[in-house]
C-alpha cells in the first residue's frame, strides 16, 4: 500500500469506530465467533502455509499457533461480557452521596505488527484481544513470512469489512508508512531492535505500546534436577519451531556436577525425538530464509559443538546443535540465538548464579529445573524477567489465565486473556455524583471549625 491508501484507511476506521458500531458486547462476540468459525473452516490450508513458511509439521502447526488462537477466542467469547462490565470500587466518606466504578473502554483504533516465528498465532491472538476490548485494527504480518500472511489477509478480508479489520501486506516500507500515522495504540511483537523503533516513533504521537520482544533467555539445571526428564523437556522447549521461538531456552547454566550427564541425556533425547538424522526429519522445519541461516552457521563453533551441527545450506536446516565447554566471550553468548543451537556454560555456586543474572539485561523467560524449594523460591521471587516455568520450559505462554509479556529489555505490557482484553482497553475511572443532597465542607468561604473537624475525619 501506498502511504495516502495506508491514510485512508486508517481514515475509514476512525470513521467507523466513531459510529459506536464496536461498543456493544454483543457486536463483539459475533465478530470473535465469525473469526472462530473461519480460522476452524481454515485449518488446513493455515497448515499448509505454516508448512511452506517454515516448514512446520500440521501437528506442530496447530498445537504451537492455531489451536492456541482457537483456545484464546474460545475464552474471549466466554468472557467478554464479564470483562467489559464496570467495576464498583469504594468510595471515600468525603464524596458522599455517590458511586465510584471503573469501566473499561476501547483505544479506539490500533495497530497490530506481527513477527514471521509464529506468524498466525502471534498475528490472530493480539486481534482476538484488540475486538474483545472493542477497537479497530489494521493488521500487519512479517513479510518474511508469505504464504500465512497472505491467507491471514484472505481470513480476515472474508470476516471483515476493511473499516474495521484490515491487513496491510510489504515490508519496510510499508512499516514505516503505518508507523508515520497517529494511532491510539500499537502491539508490536519482533525484535528489540525494531522495537526501539516502534517506540521512538509511537512517542512522537504519544501513542501507547506494547513490546513484545526478546533476549537471552536462560536455563538453570541444578544437581538437584531430574535430569532425565530435564534433558527431555529442555529438547522439546529448545528445537520446537528449529529454535525461533521467542521464549525457547536461550542457553542452559549447570551445575558442574551434572553437566556431563545431562550433555549424554540431550544427546539421547535429540535422537529419541529428532531421530538419528534430524534433517532427514519431515517434522523438523527449516530456518526462516538464507540471512538467518547464515547469521546462525555463524554462531556455531565447530570445536565446541559435542551434538549435532549438520547443516543444509540449500533448505535451509540445521541440526538440533549442542555445544559444551561455552564461555560468556563466545560469538553464541554475545547475542540472543533463535535458532537450534544450546550453549551449555557451568557453574559451581548458586548464589553467583542469582547475582549475575541480577545484574543481566532482564530475559523475555527464565527456567529452573530444581528439587531445592529455596532455590525455587529464590528464582521466583527475586529475579526479574517476563515469565517461566520451574521443571519445564516455554508452556506458560500456552494458557489464557495468565498474562504473557517481558520487562525491560524484553518488552513491556502482556496480553492472553483477561489480561490481552485489559491491554487493549482502557480503564476510566469516574464517580456518580448523586444529586439529592450537596454537602456544604468543600465550599468556600473556609471558617467553620466543625467543617474543620470533619475534613480531618474524612481524610485520615
């Protein structure tokens, strides 16, 4: 699109939005039912195209994005009408008679940039959210990414009419075009670095955000871990989507005594679920495009690299790669991976494991595998990072009853459920004065020591 077609679009969405036609609940739902009914109608070919993104499997395809999409709009059409009520709060003794409640109300028109890693899940998710709350929206998908954007532009264009949902396909360009526009709040998911841009311009409208990015993620193991299952779950969490996944463990920290176990357990578990040659694996997809290849093969040292490490440049895959004898000066730590490479670096005290990542940039995710219930409580409660989980890796994403998002460097703002409904909303606050008695304490002129008397009553 061009940017005066961009403008115009955005026009005719303001315009609809100001007809009120997205306020009633009612409204809303039908339109998050509509949107269920295709995306089910549609779940082959969105598989398909997964598939020719990035090489996804079907089962992959639908447990990691559509069904996850399905599940959020199932809960939203349960919730919304719960969720849009207003909430009565007390009310100070001073402001006597009256009613004080917060309700909560659309931004008004917003725009959705979406990442090529999952490109359907983390494009259709913020939209579920973006009409439960009751707004507009203008959908942007990565254009590195293709196929899934184009049947993203062709689901919605059939739900849809473009005055209030639209797709906006391209690249840069395009980007930028949407970003020189004043929209009453963005949600942008991708990298830090395009975030810092997002944000530099959204201030210059003094437009709201949400950054959903990245980092380096870590993965303690402790030596009172189970490693076995340790091991297995760490290879799930790790390789799903060959790596490019925003909150796959970035990098593992073990204790030294176990570390040469769990390297003979990833070892095993690469094997049990990749198979001997993962790249001759159906169900393993490939990375995203040449430059990301390239950038990966680069991070990749040889000598340091005891599982996997094969590569096909002309499909663009790389094996399910682990690397030992890891130092923070290594190329691989320098940057967060999104790819299928796992650095393992050791440690001997626990404490120092705490302190360091206290002084670290803040992770997108953290996990711990650990029996110890103050190294637990430890983690919980004094690290700060977006989300995780203890004895398991990347499924605290997978549930609409708890907010996702970062924290400093890996974002601001969370959506999923309740939470996603909140982030496209805005809370009002507003008091319901009643009218059959006025109280006199608030009116000049201030001389009455009874007045006196009960102002210090009311606002002790």
């Amino acid at each position: 699109m061009t940017n005066s077609e961009i403008q115009n679009l955005l026009k005719n969405q303001r315009a609809f939005y100001q007809t009120g036609a997205t306020i009633p609940v009612a409204f809303r739902i039908a339109q998050l039912k509509k949107l269920y009914a295709a995306i089910a109608a549609h779940e082959a070919a969105i598989a398909r195209a997964l598939q020719e993104d990035l090489g996804k499997s079907p089962f992959e395809g639908f447990m990691c994005e559509t069904g996850l999409v399905l599940s959020e709009l199932s809960f939203l059409i349960r919730n919304t009408k719960r969720l849009a009520r207003g909430k009565t709060v007390p009310t100070p003794l001073a402001q006597f008679p009256s009613r004080s409640f917060t309700q909560p109300v659309p931004y008004g028109s917003t725009l959705i940039m979406s990442p090529w890693n999952y490109p359907f899940l983390l494009t259709m998710e913020p939209l579920a959210d973006a009409i439960a709350a009751g707004n507009t929206a203008i959908v942007k998908p990565s254009a590195y990414a293709p196929a899934t954007g184009r049947l993203i532009a062709e689901i919605l264009s059939r739900c849809f009419d473009p005055a209030y949902v639209a797709v906006v396909t391209g690249g840069r360009a395009e980007n930028s075009a949407l970003l020189e526009q004043k929209f009453d709040f963005i949600f942008f998911t991708g990298s830090q670095r395009v975030g810092r841009e997002v944000l530099r311009r959204a201030a210059e409208h003094l437009t709201p955000v949400v950054l959903e990015l990245g980092g380096k993620s870590p993965c303690i193991v402790e030596e009172t871990a189970d490693i076995p299952l340790a091991a297995r779950r760490i290879v799930f969490g790790k390789f799903l989507n060959c790596g490019q996944t925003c909150v796959a463990p970035d990098y593992i920290l073990c204790h030294a005594s176990v570390k040469e176990k769990l390297v003979s357990q990833l070892a095993e578990q690469i094997r049990a679920q990749f198979g001997e040659h993962p790249l001759d694996n159906p169900h393993y997809g490939r990375i995203i495009n040449e430059k990301h290849f390239h950038r990966l093969c680069g991070l990749i040292d040889p000598d340091k690299v005891v599982v996997g490490g094969q590569q096909d440049a002309a499909a663009c895959r790389i094996a399910p790669t682990v690397m030992d004898y890891v130092t923070r000066e290594d190329r691989v730590m320098g940057e967060e991976i999104f790819g299928p490479i796992l650095p393992i670096l050791t440690y001997e005290s626990f404490a120092e494991v705490v302190s360091g990542l206290k002084n670290a940039k803040k992770p997108l995710a953290l996990y711990l595998f650990s029996s110890d219930k103050n190294h637990i409580r430890r983690v919980s409660t004094e690290l700060s990072y977006g989300g995780g989980c203890i004895n398991d890796v990347v499924i605290h994403l997978a549930t609409s009853s708890m907010g996702f998002g970062g924290v400093g460097e890996s974002g601001m703002g969370a959506y999923h459920g309740r939470e996603g409904f909140e982030t496209f909303s805005h809370r009002k606050s507003i008091v319901d004065k009643k009218t059959w008695l006025d109280l006199p304490i608030r009116y000049q002129p201030y001389s009455s020591t009874l007045y006196e008397k009960l102002l210090h009553i009311f606002l002790r």
